[in-house]
C-alpha cells in the first residue's frame, strides 16, 4: 500500500487524506506531549515554517505506547501543541505503532533503516520518517536525532520537490 493510500483521521476528526502530500516532502513524526523529547515540538514548527512553501510538511503522530506519555483527548492535544510549541502542522488522530494493533501507516515505514542500521519497532516517541515526493520513505532518524540537525535538513533539502 502506498504512502498516500493509507487511510487515517486527522486529530480534529474527519480523514486525513495523506493523498494531498502526493509530490511534497513529509517528515513522519511520532509524538507525545509528556516525553523528555517533547520540546522537539519547537524544532518541528521551525521546520514547518522554514520549508512548507518549499513542499513539505511536518505530519505529527500522537502516540501513547511509550509509558503513557500521550495520555490526552484529541482536544487536549491540540491545545497543548498549539498553546506549548506554537503548532501549525498538520496532527493525525492517536494512534498504536507497534504491535498487534500497529497502524497501516507505521507499517509501511518501520522496514525502513535509520543511519545505524535499526529497522522494526519505534524505539521511542519523536522517531522520523521522510517521506520522498514519489512517496517513498528517503530516511528514518532516531528519536533522539533533533529535527534541526545537519542531518536532517539535509535529507530534507535533498528530498524537496523541484
């Protein structure tokens, strides 16, 4: 199944449709609000604002498989990103990443390698996925990898729609 056939909710409801990202860039990103990673959130809107009119968006995935770390209602979520971090980029509903009940989505990405190798199961909330125009995964980065990191950007850059 392709990237852009996967069929998920937005945070706020109603489909998500990940059809519209077809010919962007999308970074994947799981994430919790009460994580030692959640100040990742800052680097994530940094990102969206630098590149969005460049093709491509963040796309953020609540998750609560980590020790609990995503415990809020869809509401709850949205005004703790939008209030905390600023938040403009698209939100999907909470979803499982690992596991029996693990998402269509994440089971399109977690073949894919990061840098050292790992493939398989989300180590931890903040795990990266770049999605490549043609809706190919390009890189996968570790949670803890910094969304503003030299590594990033740069996979970012090269995958920007021409």
């Amino acid at each position: 199944m392709s990237f852009y056939d996967v069929e998920i909710e937005g945070l706020q409801g109603g489909p998500a449709d990940l059809g519209q990202y077809r010919g962007k860039a999308v970074l994947v990103v799981n994430v919790a609000s009460k994580c030692g990673l959640t100040p990742q959130y800052a680097g994530l809107e940094r990102l969206q604002e630098r590149f969005a009119g460049r093709g491509f968006t963040v796309l953020g995935v609540p998750c609560n498989q980590f020790m609990g770390q995503e415990p809020g209602s869809a509401e709850e979520i949205a005004q703790f990103c939008s209030a905390t971090y600023g938040v403009t980029f698209p939100m999907t509903e909470k979803i499982e990443v690992n596991g029996d009940g693990r998402h269509a989505l994440y089971e399109g990405l977690v073949g894919t390698p990061d840098a050292e190798g790992h493939t398989g199961d989300i180590r931890w909330n903040f795990e990266k996925f770049l999605i490549a125009p043609d809706g190919a995964v390009a890189a996968r980065f570790a949670p803890q990898a910094e969304p503003e990191s030299a590594d990033v950007v740069a996979a970012i850059e090269k995958n920007l729609p021409a």
